[in-house]
C-alpha cells in the first residue's frame, strides 16, 4: 500500500459479471482503493509492466490459458506483487495447487467476498511483505555465509603457516643458544683459563638467561603441538626423586643466580607416579623459576611432596613468598597470553603462556595444577600425578576422554594387549616400549604392565584397532632395515575388547600374561 494508505490493485478477470462484484466488495471496503481490470494474461502482464500495484487478482478460470501457468507467468514476470487467486467452489484444490506456485493466498468465487476480500488482501499483502523480507535475509545470510566459509579457510592457513614459521624459528633458535650455553659452561669452568669471582658471576648469568630462553622456545613449540593435536605423551611409571632430581641441580643454580634459597622437602617414602617425566620436569621448572622470579633476594622458595591415598595420587607443591596473585587473578594466570603483575627484577619477559602450557601439560599427565596465594604473603602451586597403578590411570584417561568437547569426543575404547617372550633382553624390551611411545598419538594410552607386557587403549572401534595392530607390524618391519643395534622382537598383540564409554556399569578388562600377574583394567562412566 502507498504511504498515504490508497490501494491500488489489478484485476484479470474474463467475466464481467465477477469482476463487477469484485469491484463492489472493494470500493464498499476501501473507498479510495483503484481497481484496474484486464481479461487476458497478456494485458495483465502489461500492465504490471507500467503500474506498480500492491496486489494482483488473478482468476484462474481465464479462456486458453492453464490455471497454474497463469500464475507461474505472473510471478517470473513480477516476483514482488502478491498474488490472490479466484475459483470456483468446487476447485479448491486447484486453489491449494496455486499457492505452491506463489500465489499469496485464494478466494472461492461461490463465498461472499463482502466479509473476506478486504482482510484476505491485507494479510496478503502482509505475507508477502514478510516472504520478500525473509528472502532478503536469506540470501544475507548466504552471502555472510560465503564470506565466513572463505574467511575460515584463510584463518586456517595462516594458523599452519603460524605453526610452521613457530617450529622454524624455534629449532632454529635452538642451536645458537646451545653454542652460547655451552662456550659460557666452558669459560665459567676455567677450561680455557682462569676467571676471577665477577667472571665467573657473569657467566652464570648468561646459562641461567640461555634456559630461560629454552623454556620460552619449549612453551612455543608446545603451544604449536598442543593446538594441532601432535603433542603425544611418553607416560611411564617413576619417582617423585626421578622428575625432582632431574632438575634440582639447574634450579639450585638458578636460585643462586637470583639471590634466593632453593630446599626441597622430600622426607616420606612416597607411591610411584605415572607420568612423562619430560613434561613433568618442564612444569617443576617452570613453577620454580616463576616462584624465584617473583621473590624478594634472599627469600626461600621450598618444594614439597606429599602423598594423597585418597586420591590415589602424590602432589608437588611449589612455595614462594613473593607478591602473592590476587582472587580475581588466580584462574586467569592460566590462559594464555595472560600475565599479571610485573617482575621488577627480572629482564627476561615472557610470552604469558606459560602457566597455559602447564596447565595443558598437566592435563596430558592426568594430573592437574592449582595454586593459593595472597597478596603480599606469597603463592603455592600445586601439581598432582596419579599412582602408577593401571586402575586408577584407566579411570583418569576415560574421564579425560569423556571431557572432550563433543566434535571431538569418543564413544569407544579399544583395549589391545602386546607381549614379548622371556628370553627378549631388557635392553631390547625398553626400546619395544619406546617404540609403542613413538606409535601411539595424542589420545592414545600405552600402560607398562611389567618388563614386556603393555595394554595399549585407543579411542577407536575394533576396525580401528586392527589398523593399529597392522601399523605397528608394518613399522616394526620398516624400523629393523634401518636400525644398526639389531632388529626389534616381533610382539604377540591381541584386542582384548571395544567399550562403550556411554555405559554407566563398570566394564572390566583382564590383561593375562605368562610374563606377569593378572591386572584389571575398569572402563567406566565416570
């Protein structure tokens, strides 16, 4: 309808008589309505060619013309004018036909057009105000739609160029920064000649900045791997005294660097733990260097072990007296590309990734990391690794499995069980477990269950079993033609079974070997 609120409608009628009546309903409805009528298809199709109108009558009961040919016309010609059909009282399907074609809605000739001719224009009129809307909205949203399908196409190449500019740089960081080490070690230890007191202090302030670079390259690498699902853990059974030991002489040195105090607090005999001992000792470092980093010179920064048996895991606590994070902190510092608060005393600055990469690594270890702190008083983090006992890792990994988002989640594990005979050496039966460390990938589980028995679960169905099964002979064949030390044994590798990770009962697993005793593995909802 124009502004003013005149309405202005085409008739293509053939009979006089129905169009006289027509004319009637309308004008005793609208008085300022015009009504233009025509008596072929052809004229009607002139005319909305030279008047735009707010609606077209259009009976269907026009001589030589198919009722639903008449409308089709109508419409290719003019797609924006509703269109209100007219038949006969016995062509009501024919009616129905006409509104799959376009048609806005139809009027029986046989009812009284009185009471429903005006309303039926005006929700025409209305309908075909909102189909025209929502037409516009579609192809909207289908252009939006075009531009973000190419925009995330875009995205995902710069992420892999991004991932693979982070892997280049970073091995390629890491041999000068190995030479710079290394000569630094040489000279601080009087190989190429004495140093005095002041040389030697400078010296091991270059190794102790070298790490800190290693670590931002190993937080890079990590970060790239972790977003690419390529990050693949080397879990096995060890010692709290294994994962600290291996880096207590480097963070004792760092301590010193600093002007801080390192004591470590190890006193109870504590549960073996299964864990990849690399990511454990990078998180242990990290904490640690952090916690120096934010202390005040000549503070004590103290590490703890503790057993938790209810919880079937051992904790590493990292304790510093430093600033202290506030409440509204303590979760943040865990995202990445976040830090909060300064380190006034350092000139190494971070990328603010990290606690993330900490975090993620805990994750992968089936452990986690907490922290408590105040302001003012100091902070402590906390990390947890699960005993080294094949009940309780099963039970974390389900649960680990089951927490993925749902576009990438399981609905089975498959249990597989490889052996070797007695008489393989020990030697030769470590590198069969690194092997299967090399095989598995990210969601992957290899379980040492003695010197030469393994379960291997995989989030897979029992086809996907077998094609593990089928990689890891055709790579133990492919590694033996290349490998000088003697080839690997062959392994004896049988599916155990394929569980459901959406049954809510307890599903047991029993590994047997003639190699070691009988153990249990629970896949269960949890």
């Amino acid at each position: 309808m124009s502004p003013n609120g005149s309405l202005h409608v085409l008739q293509i009628q053939a009979s006089s008589l129905d169009a006289a009546r027509i004319r009637r309903s309308l004008i005793g409805a609208h008085p300022d309505a015009s009504l233009s009528t025509v008596t072929s298809l052809q004229a009607g199709i002139n005319a909305l060619a030279s008047v735009e109108f707010d609606v077209c009558l259009l009976d269907l009961e026009l001589s030589g013309v198919p009722s639903l040919d008449a409308v089709r016309a109508i419409r290719d010609h003019d797609s924006g004018v509703p269109i209100v059909v007219l038949t006969d009282g016995d062509n009501e399907t024919l009616a129905l036909d006409a509104l799959n074609e376009g048609a806005q809605d139809y009027i029986l000739k046989s009812s009284p057009m009185e009471s429903s001719l005006a309303r039926i224009i005006r929700h025409s009129i209305r309908r075909n105000e909102y189909r025209r809307r929502n037409d516009e909205l579609l192809q909207d949203l289908q252009q939006h739609r075009g531009l973000l399908v190419r925009k995330n196409r875009r995205l995902r190449q710069l992420i892999r160029t991004a991932h693979d500019f982070v892997d280049n740089v970073s091995h390629e960081f890491r041999t000068p920064l190995t030479v710079i080490k290394e000569y630094a070690s040489l000279i601080r230890e009087g190989v190429v000649g004495p140093i005095n007191d002041d040389q030697e202090r400078f010296l091991t302030i270059v190794e102790d900045r070298s790490d800190d670079l290693n670590i931002m390259i190993d937080d890079m690498l990590d970060s790239s791997r972790l977003k690419t699902g390529l990050l693949v853990s080397h879990r096995r059974p060890c010692t709290v005294g294994e994962v600290i030991g291996h880096v207590r002489s480097t963070l004792e040195r760092k301590a010193a660097a600093r002007g801080c105090r390192l004591r470590i607090d190890q006193s109870e005999e504590l549960p073996t733990i299964f864990c990849d001992p690399e990511k454990a000792h990078r998180v242990l470092t990290n904490l640690v260097v952090n916690a120096i980093k934010f202390s005040p010179e000549n503070a004590e920064v103290v590490v703890a072990a503790s057993d938790r048996p209810d919880e079937q895991e051992v904790v590493l606590t990292v304790t510093d007296s430093g600033t202290g994070i506030a409440e509204e902190d303590q979760q943040r510092i865990f995202e990445r590309f976040r830090q909060v608060g300064a380190d006034t005393r350092s000139s190494t600055k971070g990328f603010g990734i990290g606690l993330a990469i900490a975090r993620e690594l805990m994750e992968l270890n089936f452990g986690r990391i907490s922290v408590e702190s105040q302001l003012g008083k100091g902070s402590r983090f906390s990390i947890t690794f699960p005993y080294a006992d094949a009940e309780e890792i099963t039970r974390r990994f389900v649960r680990r499995l089951l927490s993925a988002s749902p576009e990438f989640g399981h609905s089975t594990v498959s249990v597989v069980e490889f052996t070797l005979p007695e008489s393989v050496s020990d030697e030769l039966a470590e590198d069969t477990e690194s092997f299967l460390f090399y095989l598995q990938r990210s969601d992957d589980l290899v379980i040492p269950l003695g010197k030469r028995v393994w379960a291997v679960l995989l989030p897979v169905d029992s086809r996907g079993a077998q094609a593990f099964l089928d990689r890891v002979e055709e790579c133990r064949t492919q590694a033996n033609r290349n490998r000088p030390q003697g080839s690997l044994p062959g392994l004896a590798g049988r599916l155990l079974g394929v569980f459901s990770l959406r049954d809510e009962k307890d599903q047991i697993v029993t590994c047997v070997s003639d190699n070691h005793p009988s153990q249990e593995l629970h896949i269960c909802h949890v």
